[in-house]
C-alpha cells in the first residue's frame, strides 16, 4: 500500500536521522500527524531556528548563537588549556560534568581515509593557527572518541603540536566503574595498566 504523498515525503524526512528505520519513522509520522497544530507548529519552529540562529564559533568551532562563543569569552576560564573534541554535544558532557575549566576545540569529525574524510575536511587547520596565536595554551587534552579513527585523529594532531612544544596529554582510558577485570578485553586492560594513578 503506498501512503498519501505528504506521510511518505514525512517517513522518508525521519528516515534521514540517525538510527531512524523505515517501522520507526513511519510511527514518527502517524504520531507527527495525530499531534496538535500548535505543537507541529512548535516543533517546526525549532528545527528552522536551529539552522538559522546557530553557528560555529570563529575561534573553537562549538555551536554558538553568538560569536565568539560563551566559553571562549570567558575571561575566567584557563587560558594555558584547550581541550579538543569529536563534536559539540561532547562539549555539553565535559561542561556538564564541571570539573574542567579551559577552553575547547572542536572537529567536527574524525580523520576516516575509507569514508574519504581527511584533515582538510575536519577542523585541524584552525586548531594549529590558535595554537600559533595563542602562545599562552600550555597543554591540548585530546578528548577523542578510543575508536580506530580517534586514535589516528589523536597521533595525527599530536604529532602537528608536539614541535610547538605545548603538552599533548590523552583522556585516561581503562576499566569503567562497576565492571569486573575479568570481563575486560586486553587492550581496555592495557589501557587501565598504562593510566594507573597513585593513591
């Protein structure tokens, strides 16, 4: 049975999220259409104010309504770190979290050869010229994600900075709280040895 234009045009818009297949976004679409007016309305409002009001800070690449940024407007914040990341929505972790107080940067993306995505096409060029500019970073935390790309992204900016002769430290990887040493596979266990912290 085909659906009616308008549902299939709908089905077809939820399908392009991530994680979204064809049973869910065709639930999506019966539940978009049951809605009241006001709250499709609502709800088309805020995906045009999204792409409309926000943007890239000039300076970290973080989501913005306003440039430069909140955080990198901050006066008070460390200026000797900055703290790169995969994407904004780790910036809300980190900031969520409130034990770090430096600045950020962000890539938008990993370094992925097979998906054709090399460092022109995230946002290392920008790091390296602030790093050039601000000659107060003392120290780049590399906050990536321990996939195969993450890593390759890490050595590659690590190797850009390191001549520069500011600090490339990497987040301690290892056991998570609560799991058991025998259910760890060795490269966690490797990890969890190399991170050890004194007591």
């Amino acid at each position: 049975m085909q659906y009616p234009l308008p549902i299939a045009h709908l089905i077809d818009s939820y399908m392009k999220l991530p994680g979204i297949g064809e049973k869910t976004a065709t639930r999506l679409a019966f539940y978009t259409l049951d809605m009241p007016q006001e709250d499709v309305e609502d709800f088309s409002q805020a995906l045009e104010e999204v792409k409309e009001n926000l943007h890239q800070c000039s300076i970290c690449g973080n989501i913005t309504e306003k440039d430069p940024c909140d955080i990198c407007a901050d006066s008070d914040r460390d200026q000797t770190t900055v703290m790169v990341v995969e994407q904004p929505k780790d910036v809300m972790a980190f900031e969520d979290m409130g034990e770090y107080d430096g600045l950020y940067h962000v890539l938008h993306g990993v370094l992925s050869p097979m998906d054709g995505v090399g460092p022109e096409e995230i946002n290392i060029k920008s790091l390296i010229t602030r790093l050039q500019k601000q000659d107060q970073v003392k120290e780049v935390i590399l906050a990536l994600n321990s996939t195969p790309e993450g890593e390759s992204t890490a050595m590659y900016i690590s190797k850009l900075i390191k001549p520069a002769g500011i600090k490339v430290t990497r987040l301690a990887a290892g056991l998570a709280v609560g799991s058991d040493i025998e259910y760890a596979n060795s490269i966690t266990l490797k990890r969890a040895v190399q991170g050890r912290t004194s007591l």
